[in-house]
C-alpha cells in the first residue's frame, strides 16, 4: 500500500528548497559584496571630491589671508566662499593662523566673523579628513580640514574647513541595497515557481514510476510508464516499461512452469516432499498427503524427521550425508499398515549449496505383500511336497530293505505311498490350475444354464456317495431353493467344482448326523448360494484368511483328511472369473456359512418364444 507523503517531506519541496537555498544564498553573498564595493565606491568618489574642492578652493584665500585684515579682506573672503559653494557642502569655514573665523558659510549668524574657531586648533592639525555626527541634524558629515599656505609657499597662513553631508551617500547606497533585496526576494519568489515545476518536472515520472513499481509488486503488468522526453528520466522510464515486460514474461513463465509442476505433482503416484535446509516441511503433494494420511497446512514447517516418524532413528546431517532408500511403515486407519519405499535427495544450488531435501515416497505394501505371499507360497509348496515325499520315502525305504515280503505289510504301505502320490498329483494340478488363474489362461466354457439344476445335480451326487458308504460319516442336506428358475451364463464344470469343495469341506468339519442347509435365492441382480455346516466354526482371527493358498485353520486335522489346502483359494478365483463373489461367515462352536454370488439377469418367458 502507497503511503502518503506530506510534502515538507517531499522530493518536491527538497528540490525546491535547496533550489531557493541556492539561490538566496548565491544573491547574499553578490549582494553583499556588490552593496560593500559600491558603499567604498561612492564614499571614496565622495570623500576624495571633497577633498579635492578643498584642495582647489584654499588657495584662493592665500593672498587674503596674507594681507592686513581689513573689511574688505573679510568682504572679499565670504564671496570667494558663497561663490564656490555646492551642493553637497553643508558648511565651509576660513581661519587665520591664529583661529580666528574670517569668513563662513551659511552665515547664519554674523557673530562667528572675527571670533575663535570651535572646530580644531589651527596649530593642531592632527587629522584632515574625519567622518562625525552632525548634533544638530544627528545625520553623518565628512569634515575635510585644508592648510591654507602662503603666495611663497613656506608657511601656513591659515586653513580651510568644509563641511559635507555624506549621509546622503549612504541614504543612496541604502536606497540601491532595499532595490536589490527586492529584487532578490522577487527573484526568490519566481524561482520558487519555476523550481516547483522543475521538480513536478523530475518527480512526476519518478512517481509514475513507483506506483508502476507496486503495480507490479501486486502482478499488475498491463500498465506502463509515460514517457515525457529524451533525458535521462526518459531513458530510465524506457528502462523501467521494458522490466516490466521482462518482469511479465518471466512471471508467465514461471506460473506456467509451477502450474505444470504442481500438475505433474499432483498426479504422480508417488508422493513427493521437499523441506529446507532445516528440514523443514515446504511443500507436499496430494499423494503425500494421502498416504501420510495428513493435511496440508498441518505439516507445513514440520520436521521431515517427525512427519515420517524416523526421529529416532535418523538425524537430519544423516539424511544429508547419506540419503539412502528405505522403508517407512506407517499405519492408516483405513488401510491398516502402510509400507513406503522412500529415497532422499538434496536440493543443490550452482555454487553447491545444500537448500534442502527432496523426499520421494512410492507405496510398495502390496509388492511387498506379494512378495511375502510368494516367499510364503515357496514355503508351503516346499513344505506340503515334501511332507509326502518323506513319508514315500520312509515306505518305499521299509520295502526295500525286505517289508515287500510281509504280506500283510507290503499291501497297507503301498497303499499310504499310493495315497500320497495320488494326494501330490491333485497338489499340483491345483496349483497348475491357480497358475492358469492367475495368467488368465484359464478359458471358461460357459453355457446358458438352469442353476437350480446344477445345484441339485451336485447335492443328488453327495446324497448318493452317503447312502453307497455304510460305514462313513452320516449327514442330512437340507435344501432351501426359491420356486423361481435361476438362469446364468457359466463354465458348469468350475461351477460344480465350487460347489463340490465347499460340501466337501462342510461334510469333513461337521458332526456325524449333521445338517447341512443350502439355500439358493435371487437379490440384487445376483444369484445368492449360501452353504452352512454345523462344524466347528472358524475363529474370527482367520475368517479373512481361509481363502488364502496353503492356509489352514487346524493343519494337523486338514493333513489328516488329505486336503491341499488349496481348495478354497481355487474356489475364489473360479468365483471371481465369474464376476461374482464369495465370503464366510462363523461362529465358533456353531458352524460356518459360505456365501456364493453370481451375476444374473433375470429372463422374460416371450424371450424364447
């Protein structure tokens, strides 16, 4: 905001000012000098005038004084006087050699004639010339005293007094001194005017100039300096017109340049932080946000350090000197625990100063989840084979060292050999399965079918395996089917195969003459199939887990009833090729519930009309 400026405080007024300064005291000093040589000029002329009248008119009382005083001589003496009087003279006196008045003008009174002279001795001629002040007029007079010399010249017969007004001289010089200090303070008072535009004249552009500059200053460029002339002041608002064109395209350019970055940043997939060289938090991405799960102007001047939680771990000079990767875990109340891969880097300028550091977040929680799935994939592999394999050999290892001649024996360990062959072979045709699964090069074979059908198809075929087993484990399947025929586009093989491992595994882990209750209805454009045991349940801590590769809730009891493991994990990808859906319920204690969706679109009877 322009601050307003009183004009004593002015550019204006300082220009002025010393404009008049200038001026007055360069008229002072002339002035008092041409006043002082013109005061000794003209008292000088005056005075040396003076003198020489005097000079000039006392030898014309020589012979007079030199007679024997007569009437005559003191007739002829006032009319030598009255005849060289002037203007200036203001009073002229002659006396003998002995001080006696003999003759004076204005005569005003006749009693001076004949008596002692009051001005000075005539024998004591101790000044000629001297400056007084006249008492009766109280006005200064210059008094010249001239010896009056003989016709022969050798002796002083007399002298001659003449007085003159010379206050008039200096009334003149006074009279020339008030003309010239009124024409001093005329001078003073134009060249306050002419001085006042002359610095309107510098200041003006000077102005213009500075409101351009806080134009600018607030990022208003449009406008533009006006040009009065070809001077310096003229150049210097080229100049500054031509910066503010500079000053715009730079502007643009860098607005255009941060408005490209803050895109890039925001729609990286990594988050990005950059600090200080205090590690202070200076800016930070939406990535960055979201992963960190905070807000902006939250962490603005918060320590890197404290926002990733590494505080006490790593220092700032750490990071600095060796800003390696690593990896940050972090927890989300959304997502649970959060795994960052984050590099460092510094912020260097040319001459190789360290401004800051550059934190570049990438989340890798689902690499590493995988990663750690795969390692632990390996290992059930690896454990599940050899499991069998051990067992093979310690058989096969009894056979050949001779139990292939017991005939009781030999018989019962071909048979565990055999189970265990048969049981790796289903192993790894699951896991070639999940392979395809997983490279989707597993090409459903669907077909148009009635779902209540397939279903019944699958229970009819469990209804007769428990009433062909005399000795197995007894059980009831209750069914629960809407009235309305369900139709779907599915592989009716991967269907049957869903179906078979979930009965399978409700007839191992529910009770001999148990129920097992299957429901199938329609909701929401889906087929719902819901499968329930009276089983054992499944703990809370595993429901999440069941339908990964290789996991078992109880793995001694699964190993013993030969299962892979693998059941329900093929059974989710087959679902999940269909578009649909599966998850659990349980209790522990009271039996689970699986749940089966398929995508359905219900037909009209005139479709096939």
């Amino acid at each position: 905001m322009k601050k307003k400026v009183r004009f004593f405080q002015s550019v204006n007024f300082k220009i002025a000012l010393a404009f008049i300064l200038i001026l007055l005291i360069s008229i002072e000093i002339i002035g008092a000098y041409f006043i002082r040589g013109l005061e000794r000029s003209t008292i000088k002329n005056f005075t040396d005038n003076m003198k020489d009248q005097a000079a000039a008119l006392a030898p014309s009382f020589a012979n007079e004084l030199g007679q024997k005083e007569t009437d005559e001589t003191y007739d002829n003496i006032q009319r030598i006087i009255e005849n060289s009087r002037s203007t200036d003279v203001v009073e002229i006196r002659v006396v003998d050699a002995n001080g006696i008045i003999m003759g004076a003008s204005p005569l005003t009174d006749n009693t001076l004639i004949g008596k002692k002279n009051d001005y000075q001795d005539i024998n004591d001629l101790s000044y000629l010339t001297k400056t007084a002040y006249d008492e009766d007029t109280n006005r200064r007079v210059f008094i010249v005293v001239q010896p009056i010399l003989s016709t022969t010249g050798d002796t002083v017969v007399g002298a001659l007094f003449m007085k003159s007004d010379i206050e008039k001289q200096y009334s003149e010089i006074r009279d020339t001194a008030f003309i010239f200090v009124t024409a001093s303070l005329l001078a003073a008072a134009i060249s306050i005017v002419v001085a006042v535009l002359v610095a309107r004249s510098i200041t003006q552009p000077i102005g213009e100039m500075q409101e351009q500059a806080m134009r600018i200053a607030r990022g208003d460029y449009s406008r533009r300096v006006t040009v009065y002339g070809k001077d310096e002041l003229g150049q210097l608002a080229e100049t500054f017109n031509q910066l503010g064109e500079r000053i715009e395209e730079t502007q643009d350019a860098m607005e255009s340049e941060r408005n490209r970055l803050d895109s890039v940043l925001s729609h990286m997939t990594d988050g990005v932080i950059a600090t200080d060289r205090r590690g202070k938090v200076t800016s930070i991405n939406e990535m960055a946000m979201t992963l960190l799960n905070v807000k902006g102007e939250e962490v603005i001047g918060e320590s890197i350090l404290e926002l990733l939680g590494i505080e006490e771990d790593y220092t700032l000079r750490k990071l600095l000197e060796k800003p390696d990767e690593m990896l940050i875990h972090r927890e989300n109340p959304y997502r649970g625990t959060v795994i960052l891969r984050t590099d460092f880097a510094m912020i260097r300028r040319e001459s190789g100063f360290i401004s800051g550091l550059v934190a570049v977040m990438h989340d890798v929680t689902e690499q590493e989840k995988t990663e750690q799935e795969r390692r632990e994939f390996v290992s059930n592999v690896s454990h599940e084979l050899r499991t069998p394999l051990t067992s093979m050999r310690s058989y096969i290892e009894a056979l050949s060292e001779g139990a292939w001649k017991d005939e009781e024996i030999a018989p019962n360990f071909l048979k565990v050999t055999l189970d265990e062959t048969d049981r790796m072979i289903r192993m790894i045709n699951d896991l070639l399965d999940l392979s395809r699964m997983d490279s989707q090069q597993s090409n459903l074979q669907l077909e148009y079918i009635n779902i209540n059908e397939l279903v019944s198809f699958v229970l009819d075929r469990f209804d007769m395996i428990m009433n062909n087993e005399e000795k197995g484990k007894k059980y009831r399947i209750r069914r629960d089917f809407t009235q309305r025929e369900l139709w779907a586009e599915v592989d009716p093989d991967k269907i049957i195969q869903v179906i078979d491992n979930i009965m399978n595994n409700a007839i191992k882990y529910s009770p001999d003459g148990g129920t097992i209750t299957v429901h199938l209805s329609e909701t929401h454009n889906n087929i719902l199939l819901s499968i329930t045991d009276q089983g054992l349940g499944i703990p809370k801590k595993d429901l999440q887990k069941v339908f990964d590769r290789f996991y078992r809730v109880d793995k001694a009891r699964a190993r013993k009833q030969g299962g892979t493991g693998l059941g329900l994990a093929i059974t989710k990808e087959v679902i999940k090729a269909h578009g649909g859906n599966i998850w659990v319920e349980s209790q522990e204690g009271r039996g689970s519930t699986f749940y089966i969706t398929l995508p359905y679109e219900p037909y009209e009877e005139d479709w096939w009309e």
